[in-house]
C-alpha cells in the first residue's frame, strides 16, 4: 500500500478534514453506486464546504491502492514548499504549549512507536482522552501519513503533535514546568492504578517489542505497569495507551471542582 501526502481517505478522516480545513481539499472523489446514508452525509457536508465532489467507479479507487478507503478520498491542495504547517509543533515550541494550554496538564509520549497503525490508534485514544498533546520522536517515528489519519478516524486533525528531536530533554522540559512522568514497563514496582494523576502528568509509552529506551527510561520519575493475570505479559502499545490514558480520566472525573 502506497503512503502519500496529498490525499486522505476513509470516512472519519474526510469529514474531519472537511470540518477544520476544507480549503485545504482540492476534490472529494466518492464511489459511484455506493448509497448509504454515512456517505451521502459526507457529500452534503463537503457541498456546503465548497469543496467539489466526483463521483468516480470503485475500480479507479481501488487502483490508488490506499487500503480501506469507505468510499471517500480526499485530494489535497499541493503545498508549497515554503508555506508554514499549521500543525508543526516541534520541541522549542514545548514551553509556549505548556503555558497557553489548561492545566492540569496530559501529555503522551511515545517512544519510538513504528507502525502506523499503532499512532493511529494512539492518535484516537488521546483526543477521546483529551491530552494537551502527543510527543514523538522527528526520528525513529512513525509519521501522519494517510494510514494514520484513517485509522485515527479523525483524531490526526485536531490533536497537537509535537515532533522533538530529543526526547529526553523534552521530558526534561515537561519535568521542569512541574508534569510528573511516568514510564509504562512491565518491570515496574507499582501499578498505574496505585499513583494520583490528578496533577499534570505526561505517560511514556515505549514501542512495539522493544519497550522504552534506555535514556528515556532513566528520565522518567518512575516506571509503573498495568497488572496482567492472564497468561499474556503484555498488551499492544495502542491498548495499553487507551487504558492508561482513562485511568487518568476517571480519576480526574472523581475530583469534584471547588
């Protein structure tokens, strides 16, 4: 399956796209004969956007070999190479981020997480959760590709995501405008269930097979883990990051406001 970064697809990551950038969208091709009501949905969303839609025969679709697409591409304006991203965050912009975002802070951090479909899935869990942002590696990182936007369903467009260069300085920032860190490790002495998250906190998930790295390892303020009684002794990163993420908000839905 080809990655590009001039189209997006899938029905959650259109409407999304149509929703927060729609003059970013140069056409909406659909499937032609394909009637159902989510996608009628998305075709009366992009007409009121302004955004011209094509209805092409699902062969062609299928050519563009983009996986799973619904029904729905999205063909983006091209870019000019000196035109700024609205969406690049990087690691010098971590302290404005901490000082104009509401506190008690969220961050997760993923350590070098590979597969797009892991991000993706992270992606979902912390918008769902509402975290301030993502942090990921600019190297040894799965970037916002088309995949990840789909399998995001929307997340990858309203999530702040901050490529760093660093990771351990960054967490070194986090730790110095008072975010506890916390590293998720199967050799931790301490459940997530066991700490307070009611305060600013950042979680550190480490990447497929490898865990955390050493550096970042040593950065956290403590590695905790999630008790396993089955015969597993670990769960995929994007599972462990949704379950991680809502204890922090059910914890935090428990504190009554003063």
């Amino acid at each position: 399956m080809s990655e590009r970064s001039d189209v997006l697809f899938g029905i959650h990551a259109v409407e999304s796209a149509l929703k927060i950038r729609p003059r970013d969208i140069r056409v909406l091709q659909v499937a032609a004969g394909r009637d159902d009501q989510r996608l009628a949905g998305l075709i009366t969303l992009a007409k009121n956007q302004g955004v011209e839609v094509e209805k092409v025969e699902r062969a062609k679709l299928k050519q563009l070999d983009l996986g799973r697409h619904q029904g729905a591409v999205a063909w983006l304006h091209a870019r000019p190479a000196s035109a700024p991203d609205r969406r690049a965050w990087v690691e010098a912009d971590l302290p404005e981020l901490l000082a104009q975002s509401p506190q008690p802070h969220l961050f997760l951090v993923l350590d070098s997480v590979t597969d797009p479909h892991n991000l993706g899935a992270c992606l979902r869990s912390a918008d769902a959760a509402g975290v301030t942002a993502v942090l990921i590696p600019k190297d040894k990182s799965a970037d916002i590709t088309p995949t990840v936007a789909k399998v995001a369903c929307g997340a990858a467009e309203t999530v702040t995501v901050v490529k760093v260069t660093n990771l351990a300085r960054s967490l070194e920032t986090l730790k110095a405008a008072g975010v506890w860190i916390y590293g998720l490790a199967g050799e931790g002495q301490q459940t997530l269930y066991e700490l307070d998250l009611v305060g600013s906190v950042a979680l550190v998930m480490g990447a497929e097979g490898d865990g955390l790295r050493r550096l970042t390892r040593e950065t956290c303020d403590a590695l905790v883990k999630l008790p396993m009684n089955g015969a597993v002794t670990s769960l995929n990163v994007s599972v462990a990051t949704g379950v991680s993420l809502f204890e922090v908000v059910r914890q935090r839905s428990l504190v009554k406001p003063v």
